[in-house]
C-alpha cells in the first residue's frame, strides 16, 4: 500500500498569512482573495446608484422633451394667432379701400350729376330769357348764358344741399371777350333736384 495522501480538492482554503488562497487541485493560484477587500454589498450599491442615476436623467429629459413641446405648442399658437390677425388687418384694409373707391366713384358721379343740373339750369334761363326778349323787356339776341354759385358756394362742394346761382344773359358783345347783358337767379335744391329761377339778381 502506498502512503500517499490524495491532493485536496480544488478551492479556497485559509492563508497562513491571512486571507484565503485559492488551489486547483495541484498548486496554489494568486487569485484575489474574495473576502478581502471586496464588499459583497458594493456591486449592488454601484448598480442602484447607476439606476437611479438613468431614473434621473430620463425625468430630467422627459422634462425637458416636455418643456420643448409646450414651447413649439405655444410657438405655433402665436404664429397662428399673429396670422390670423395679420388676415384681419388685410380684409380689413381691403374693406376699407372698396368703401373709399366706392364713395369716391359716387362722388364724381354727384358731381357730374351737379354739373349736367347746372347746365339744365342754364338752358332755363335761357328760355325765360328768350321770352323776355320776345314780349320787349330788352333787346335780344340772347348770345350767351353762364351760370356761377354765389356766397361761397360750389357745385364740387358735396355737403351743400342748396346752391343759390347768378346767371348772367349776355346780349352783346362788345369786344375783348366782354358782354353787356342782364342777371338772372338760380336756387338749386340737390336733396330733390328742383331749382327755382327767375330774372334780376339773386
């Protein structure tokens, strides 16, 4: 029979020296030992705070995608507003340029309307004055017959409602553009478009 012990079996076993050594069956391995410095607990504690560190900056950046999305929210809501107004403004500023053209184009319209009445005045006075010439109050032809607004007044003025007018009868001409004539009268009415005329001065 042979005295040989077998060989202890692979693990770790204490160091004289302290600490513990781990054995492979035939010799000793400068593993480190487990229990020396190593704190079992560590790991777990490093791996929570990583978790809680990820915990952190996913809320941090939820947060921040948050705040990012509120602002383009707002951002559009404003863009969209400012829009809107701006359209306003526009049809607004359209509105108010197709009113104005279209008093400007009634007022040359009561202008020429004016204008035309004046001239029906005018012919009037020319009638009468033709018929005054014919029963022998004066002497015709009757040549000419020009009709002016008195007192201030203006046919292009469109706030009178009543023109008063001078005419006057030009009978003859006595040269340099000159006539010698006699007045007539005119009061023109634009609210009903009726005149009164009649002869001397107004």
């Amino acid at each position: 029979m042979s005295n040989e012990k077998a060989p202890a079996p692979a693990g770790w076993y204490p160091d004289p020296q302290g600490g513990q050594r781990y054995w492979d069956g035939t010799t000793w391995l400068d593993f480190p030992d487990p229990a020396s410095d190593a704190d079992p607990v560590e790991p777990r504690s490093r791996f929570r705070k990583r978790v809680i560190l990820l915990t952190l900056l996913v809320v941090a950046l939820a947060a921040i995608g948050g705040t990012v999305t509120w602002k383009l929210n707002h951002d559009a809501q404003v863009a969209a507003q400012a829009s809107a107004l701006e359209e306003a403004a526009k049809r607004e500023a359209e509105r108010v340029e197709a009113d104005r053209a279209a008093q400007e184009a009634a007022d040359n319209a009561e202008r020429m309307s004016r204008s035309l009445s004046v001239a029906n005045i005018e012919s009037s006075i020319e009638e009468m004055a033709n018929e005054h010439v014919a029963k022998g109050m004066y002497d015709g032809p009757v040549l000419s017959v020009k009709c002016s607004p008195v007192n201030g007044g203006s046919t292009d003025n469109l706030n009178e409602t009543t023109t008063v007018f001078e005419c006057f009868v030009g009978t003859e001409d006595v040269g340099g553009g000159r006539m010698r004539g006699y007045k007539y009268h005119a009061t023109m009415n634009w609210s009903s478009g009726e005149f009164t005329y009649g002869f001397g001065a107004p």
